[in-house]
C-alpha cells in the first residue's frame, strides 16, 4: 500500500488552514491561467501555443526533438503531435526528420513563428505582470519561490 493510500484509509484529511491555501492556489491558477490565455487569444494563440514557441525560441537552432518538447510542456506526445499540426497549419512551426534517428522528429519555429513570438512576448509578458508579479512585494515573490521550489523538485522526480 502507497503512502498515500495508508493516509487516506487512515482519514488524515486537510486542516482548515490547508485546506484554504490549497483552494486559494487552485483558483490562482486556474484564473490565471485562463485570463493570460484569453489575453493570447487576441493574436490567435492559446496559452499552449505560447509555451511551445518560446521553448522553441529559447532552443538552439530554434529546433527540439519532439520528445524533449512534450517533455518540457509536460504533454503527452500525442497530444503534442496535435498541437504541433494545428501550428504547422498556421505557419509557425515545422517538422523536420532526425538524420542521426530514423523515428526521431524534430519540432522547428519557422520564421512566421519567430516574428510572432517577437510580436506577441512583450504583451504576454504584460499581463503576467499586470495580473501576477505587480500585485506582490519583492519579498511575496521570494517566499513563492522558496514555498514551490520544493514541490516542483518532488514532482520532477515522480516524472
């Protein structure tokens, strides 16, 4: 029995105070998730669209191999294979073959792609401010920091 099945047949429920941090982070992301997403939605992109563009923006060559991408935007490869020929539609992106592995496919931001991450960064990068880091101290975004860091390390890990 995992750990987390002997503390739920055990009933060790949320505190009042967990409970409450908890939903708060819910609906922190949650709304803000889908107010950067619609703020995207003026250009033609979705939130995910955005995240692929600036992974492949900020990769050498402007390329990644497909299983690197899905990886890095924690996406099934075959909800990622959707994603990438709605963008290929587009324009933005293109699939070229691996020469060193047959069944490798890389993932490349066409020159469509990388005027319209140019274009669109610094609106995107706007809202987080105006909806997220405007509204903290210095010192709020430093405890978020240190408070998440330890979770992200723990899920990587479960990966």
């Amino acid at each position: 029995m995992s750990t987390l099945e002997t503390e739920n047949a055990a009933g060790r429920w949320l505190s009042t105070g967990e409970q409450r941090a908890w939903r708060v982070h819910l609906s922190t992301h949650k709304l803000l998730m889908h107010r950067l997403d619609r703020e995207l939605d003026a250009f033609g992109l979705s939130l995910n669209d955005y995240e692929i563009l600036v992974n492949l923006s900020e990769s050498p060559g402007h390329r990644m191999r497909m299983s690197d991408l899905a990886d890095a935007t924690i996406q099934s490869r075959s909800r990622l294979s959707h994603q990438i020929s709605r963008m290929e539609s587009a324009g933005l992106v293109a699939r070229e073959s691996c020469a060193s592995d047959r069944r490798g496919t890389f993932a490349v931001l066409t020159a469509h792609g990388w005027e319209t991450i140019k274009k669109v960064a610094p609106f995107h990068v706007a809202g987080v401010r105006e909806h997220f880091i405007d509204l903290l101290s210095e010192e709020q975004l430093q405890f978020l920091e240190r408070a998440y860091l330890p979770v992200v390390d723990h899920l990587k890990k479960l990966r």
